[in-house]
C-alpha cells in the first residue's frame, strides 16, 4: 500500500510545537543512521526528507501527515553529532525532551539503530530514557543491506536483549527496500494504539 506524506509543520522553537490533535509516531536516531533515506524510502519519494554527508543536518522537529492512517509521522532531529556547538545540542535537547514528556498523542518512538555498529553509549542512553518515561519503543536496524544475515540476526538478538526481551528490532534497508512493508505495518499499529501517559520529568 502506497502512502502519501504531507509536510504540515516544522517547529525550531519551543513555542512551536503545539498540539496537533493526531496520533504520532516519532522518528529518532543517531545523525548518520540513515533516517532521512529512511523516510524516502517510506514515502517512495526521493527528497521528501534531505539527505546530506554531513551529519546533524536536521535541526527542527518535522511533521508528516500519512494518509492513509490519519497520523503523524514525527521527524525528530538526529543525537550524538558532537560537532555542533553546545548551545545547539541543548536547544535541541530542549525541544526534544518538551516534545515527548508533553505530547499527549504520542504512541511510540521508533528508535533507529544502525545494524553495523555495537550498541552505542548516546543509542543506550535514549532507549533508557524512553523506557523510563513510559514510552513505547520501536527499534528499527538500519542498513541491512550492508551485512550478511547471520550478523544481523546477531545484532537483533543483541538489541532484543538490551530492551529487556520487549521487542525485536525490525531490519530495514532504505536502498533495498528490505523491511519496507513491515515498518508501514509496525508503524501503523502503534498510532492506531491507546496512548500511554509519558512520566514527567524522567
């Protein structure tokens, strides 16, 4: 099933991110995990999301409107790109924390992860902190394409582990499409789930 996407938001400022009345799904990851080549590969769209060799290039929060399914699909900016000054890590951390400690149509994060790499420490840090918050966590193992699939098996194993058994990454490739289908699917049951009440302040 084709989806389409529409732009409808993008918020820089803590001011901006107003309730939306919609189910969310929210996009997070590392800045070079490869989630704008994701959301191209969703969308069936090159150059809906920018993709650059430069990590960190997202610096808002950014809203898709997914029809069908009548929900937003949340792209969060990319953690851990050390290179960008201290006073932009913190205003993104601030808009990041506002966005999913006060969002009451927020069902779940899909966590991005890249299959090539072992769990890293800022990976570790924000499953912690979504799972102490309450929040629902979709862990999706990008890149696929790039091992064999005894090393991804592993790696999904490894991460299943890490989440406490709760969940099995999903393995996707945005230059193959592997996974493609079984992301919509994944996506589209947590929005149409009842919400969970994220903990303030975790």
């Amino acid at each position: 099933m084709n989806r389409s996407f529409e732009l409808v938001k993008t918020a820089y400022e803590l001011s901006q991110l107003n309730p939306t009345g919609e189910a969310q799904v929210a996009l997070a990851g590392r800045s070079n995990v490869g989630k704008s080549s994701l959301i191209n590969c969703l969308a069936a769209r090159k150059g809906l999301a920018k993709t650059s060799s430069t990590p960190g290039k997202t610096q808002s929060v950014n809203f898709f409107h997914i029809t069908p399914g009548g929900y937003t699909l949340v792209d969060l900016p990319g953690y851990g790109y050390a290179r960008r000054s201290q006073a932009e890590r913190a205003k993104w951390g601030a808009l990041i924390e506002q966005f999913l400690t006060k969002n009451s149509g927020l069902k779940a994060v899909a966590v991005l992860l890249d299959v090539r790499v072992p769990p890293q420490k800022s990976d570790l840090e924000v499953v912690s902190w979504l799972r102490h918050a309450n929040i629902r966590i979709l862990p999706v193992l990008t890149k696929c394409d790039k091992v064999n699939q005894r090393e991804a098996s592993a790696r999904q194993r490894e991460w299943r582990d890490l989440l406490g058994g709760a969940a099995t990454p999903l393995c996707f490739s945005s230059t193959t499409g592997q996974g493609r289908e079984a992301l919509w699917a994944a996506l589209d049951e947590l929005a149409s789930q009842p919400g969970t009440e994220p903990a303030q302040n975790p």
